[in-house]
C-alpha cells in the first residue's frame, strides 16, 4: 500500500483534503503533519510514496520543508499547495 504525508496547519483544511483524498485513493494510506517539522520526522521513520504540502505553516514552513525532503528524499515526488495570494 502506498503511503501519502498531507502537510497543513490549517485543521480545517487539512481534514476536508484527507477526506477528498481518501475517497479517491483507496489503496494509499494518507498521514498528515501540521508543520514541516512533523513532516520532517514522519519522513524520516517510515516510507512515503508522496507528499502534498502547504508554504505557510509555523515552525518550519513548506519552503524550508521542501528543501529539506529533497535533499533526503529526491525521488518522493511533492506537490505544493497554498493560500497565499500572489501579485
């Protein structure tokens, strides 16, 4: 089975796209952190087939998160969400 790591500091939001995700893929088992630093650590003791992560979350953002996750973890694909508004 496949494992997913859903990043997100927003509650809220982080329950609604578990719960989207978790309809659609029925053979992937879904984790989720609520910051960077969470994520950094699921990552580091157990396997995880992709990520999907959020920029602004406290302690470490998705920024610092991605760089981190791609130095360790190159071939685990990551798709970036956010909310922030661009110009």
């Amino acid at each position: 089975m496949k494992k997913a790591l859903l990043v997100d500091d927003d509650e809220v939001y982080c329950l609604q796209l578990f719960e989207a995700l978790a309809k659609r893929l029925k053979d992937c088992a879904i984790v989720t952190a609520g910051n960077g630093k969470e994520a950094e650590k699921i990552m580091e003791s157990s396997r995880i087939d992709f990520v999907i992560t959020d920029l602004n979350m406290p302690e470490m953002d998705g920024y610092e998160f991605v760089s981190h996750a791609r130095a360790d973890h190159p071939d685990v694909p990551i798709v970036v969400i956010t909310g922030i508004k661009t110009p």
